[in-house]
C-alpha cells in the first residue's frame, strides 16, 4: 500500500519535494499512532499508554538517568519565588528608548534612584506601531529592568517623568522564579 501512494505521489508531485516530505510524515506518524503500535513486540501494550511518552521505550532509561518526575517537582519548588524569603515578588520591565544615549541616560537615573537592581540596553530592534492613525516604523532600544513588583508604579512615574516620549512604553511581566542568589541580589539592591 505505501508503495502505491508513493507512486500515486510521485506521479503528481516532484522527487525531491517528496524527499523532502517524507521524513515529516513519518515523524507525524510515529506521533500519531505511538511507537508501541509501530513496534508491538518490543513493548507490552497492556501496561503502556499508545501515542503518549509513557509509549516510548527509552522513557524508563531517562527516568532512571535523571530522575523521577517527583524529584524534578521538588527541585522546581526550591527556585520558585514565593517559597523562599531572602526574595520578594519581582518584575521584567520593558521599554523602548530611540537611542543609545537616552537609553544610558534612563537606565543610570533608574538604578541611582534604586527603582532597579539592573537594566540591560539591548541595541538595534525595530519597532512596528500604529501612532495617531498611521504605521510608524523606528529604530529603537529596548531597556529590560529586573526590579521589585512593588516599585512597578515609582518606576513607571520616573519613566513618563524623564523619557523623550509622549507616551513611553512601560510593560511588566512577573518573575517566577530563577537563581535564588540573583533574586536575593535584587532585593538587597533595590529600594523597600
């Protein structure tokens, strides 16, 4: 039956596009119908669900190797934020300055005033937006501020007070967990 689909395919399509599309069905294949169906002898179908990870040979190996899923849980605890109080709920925030001098320039005032343990400068992004109804297009640098949850609101009045923008991009997105050291720096770094 393959045989005749590919020759039903080959008819309609050329050789190399086929070539090139035959690895994805068969990784397609092995996805869909798990490889406990593929190999019926190899695994023990009874105690292995068919199409899932549990179906692939190799999964107990790895298990063994690197740990039970449990052990990977209770690590993942020991870096998340909430569980440890040398840390406080902390924030990224991004915004866009129009050059590398305004950029310095609100990056060093922002960290003096301790509104942020750190902001790193990130050149040569462009940025695509709809301003006053037309598309704009402009070069730009992106600030990315690790500071306090709790700061969101000074930092974002320092920002509208001393950015070049009528209306200055500030964007938060929670931190949920990292490097307890570096949180801890944070904190210690950062105004209460």
């Amino acid at each position: 039956m393959a045989s005749s689909v590919f020759s039903r395919a080959a008819s309609i399509l050329p050789s190399t596009t086929i070539r090139r599309r035959l690895p994805l069905v068969g990784a397609f294949c092995m996805i869909s119908l798990g490889l406990s169906n593929l190999c019926p002898t190899t695994l023990s179908s009874s105690s292995l669900k068919t199409g899932s990870a549990q179906s692939l040979p190799f999964i107990p190996l790895l298990r063994s190797k690197f740990g039970s899923s449990q052990a990977a849980a209770t690590q993942a605890t020991n870096i998340r934020m909430e569980e440890n109080s040398d840390t406080v709920p902390s924030i990224v925030v991004y915004v866009t300055v129009p050059n590398r001098e305004a950029g310095k320039k609100l990056a060093n005032s922002i960290v003096k005033e301790k509104l942020a343990a750190c902001v790193n400068i990130v050149p040569g992004i462009e940025s695509v937006y709809q301003w006053q109804g037309e598309i704009q297009s402009d070069a730009e640098e992106l600030l990315i501020i690790k500071t306090r949850q709790s700061l969101l609101e000074a930092l974002t009045e320092h920002v509208k007070a001393n950015h070049e923008y009528e209306v200055p991009e500030v964007i938060s997105l929670p931190i949920t967990g990292g490097s307890i050291p570096y949180l801890k720096w944070l904190k210690d770094s950062t105004r209460d």
